[in-house]
C-alpha cells in the first residue's frame, strides 16, 4: 500500500539493504481491480508509484527498491463493474446494445483495455525519469482470448494490448500458472515469439509464471498438487521449463507467486 512506504520506511530501509547486500533487487509491488477507471480508478496506484519514488530519493542508495511491479487484470470479478465481459471474444461482443459502462459490450472492452495501456504508459513516464524499472504480472490469454488476440486503439493505433504492453514493461510477467510443463510452455509461446522480433534494447525480459498457494486447484497450483507439493519439485520444473525456452533471447525466467506459499511447500 501506498502508506507503507512512510509507515514502514524503516523497516522497508532494513531489508532493503539486506537484500541487495544479498545480491537480490527489491521491487515495490501494486494491483488492484479497483485501479480501472470503471472502479475506483488509478489514483490510488499513481500514489504508491509517487511514494516509491520519493521513498528512493530520500535513503540511502542501498536501501533503494530496484523496481516497481504492477499486477492489475481486467477480467470481471464480484464487486465491480462488468466492462470486460468475461468469456467473450471480441468479435462476438455486442456492438448494438448490453453494454454497462458504456452503450455496447464492445465499447465496455475497449475502454477498458484503452484505460489499461494509457495507466500503464503513465507509470513508464513517472518511472523512467528515476531509473526504476517497471514490471507487470499480465494475463496469459491477451495473445489468445478464445483463439482471437485481443486488440485495442490507443491513440489511433490499433494492435494487440500485448503488443502495447511489451513496449511500456521491461519486464513482463506471465501469469502462465499451471503444474503441466507442456501448458506453460503453450501458454508463453506467443509472448517469446513476438519479444524476439524486438530489438534488444526494446524487448522487455519475458518470465512465467509458477503459483505456490493453496486453494485454486491441483492444475494450477503447486500447493494444491499432491504429486508436486514440494520446493523440488517447483525447482525441477522451472529447470525444465528453462531448458524448452532457452532459445527465446527474451526468456528470463520463472516469476513465484508467492514466498508464503513457497515457504508452506514441503521440502
């Protein structure tokens, strides 16, 4: 929360300097589905980018965060608005009518995806100035909604939110859960592919992602797989996953969600 980088700034300062003593970069970390305009809006995590920020500029440089990560999925869920209309490809919203935040389901999703690419290309403005470096945890399916890319127009370009989102994250997390090696690889392939065709000082690092916490089912999680429910095993499959990805120059690695489950594995 935005707070905490005042409220806990010693203790923030502390780790911090332990953790890059220990060779490892801290990053601040803000999502929220609120965070859509068809919510609350982003100025709660405009806040929290504002507050890493000054946070850095008022330690020393090793207490500094190394990078802000954001993870904000537009799918609907309870308690919101639902603008995205989940499990509907695009080419089967409608254009006449049924939409809620505006007049067509079609015109609900593409505001939405508009308001996601512009926040994003607002936290790329507010951080590269600081030289902190800007993640996102981004869903698995924006190459691929039920076999169509999902596409937006962001200031009169059309393209891919996928595409959109490579050129604003330098690193882009996907959330690829699952505890079939053969799904992750699937899930991650149009991502690599496309990050490729980018010059390297343009392509962002591409990891996947490996989900360790308990109570969203035995294929999607490593805590909840009776077979796989141990540190061994998430380690032995990232090394797979690494091994059948190396050739992608913008594969980076495997992204844990999160050292609470991670810590509640068994060895």
């Amino acid at each position: 929360m935005a707070q905490d980088y005042v409220n806990q700034e010693a203790n923030l300062r502390s780790l911090n300097a332990r953790l890059n003593q220990a060779g490892i970069k801290p990053w601040g970390l803000e999502g929220y589905r609120g965070y859509f305009s068809d919510a609350f809006g982003p100025a709660g995590l405009y806040l929290a980018v504002n507050q890493l920020i000054a946070f850095n500029q008022r330690v020393a440089s090793q207490e500094q965060f190394y990078g802000f990560q954001s993870d904000m999925e537009p799918g609907d869920i309870p308690g919101y608005r639902t603008t995205f209309h989940n499990d509907i490809p695009n080419s089967a919203l409608s254009k006449t009518g049924g939409g809620v935040w505006f007049s067509t389901q079609a015109q609900d999703r593409e505001k939405l995806i508009e308001d996601w690419v512009t926040i994003y290309q607002t936290i790329n403005h507010m951080l590269a100035p600081e030289n902190i470096r800007f993640g996102a945890a981004l869903p698995s399916w924006l190459d691929d909604y039920y076999g169509e890319e999902v596409l937006v127009t962001v200031q009169g370009v059309t393209q891919g939110v996928m595409k959109f989102m490579m050129g604003l994250v330098g690193d882009y997390v996907i959330l690829s859960y699952s505890t079939n090696l053969n799904k992750v690889v699937n899930v991650m392939s149009g991502e690599l592919n496309y990050a490729d065709t980018l010059a390297a000082n343009l392509r962002p690092r591409v990891l996947g992602g490996c989900e360790t916490n308990v109570g969203v089912g035995a294929t999607v999680s490593y805590g909840d797989n009776l077979q796989k429910n141990t540190k061994t095993a998430v380690l032995s499959d990232e090394a797979a996953v690494a091994a059948l990805l190396v050739s992608h120059p913008s594969f980076h690695g495997m992204s844990l969600n999160d050292w609470t489950g991670w810590e509640n594995l068994r060895p």
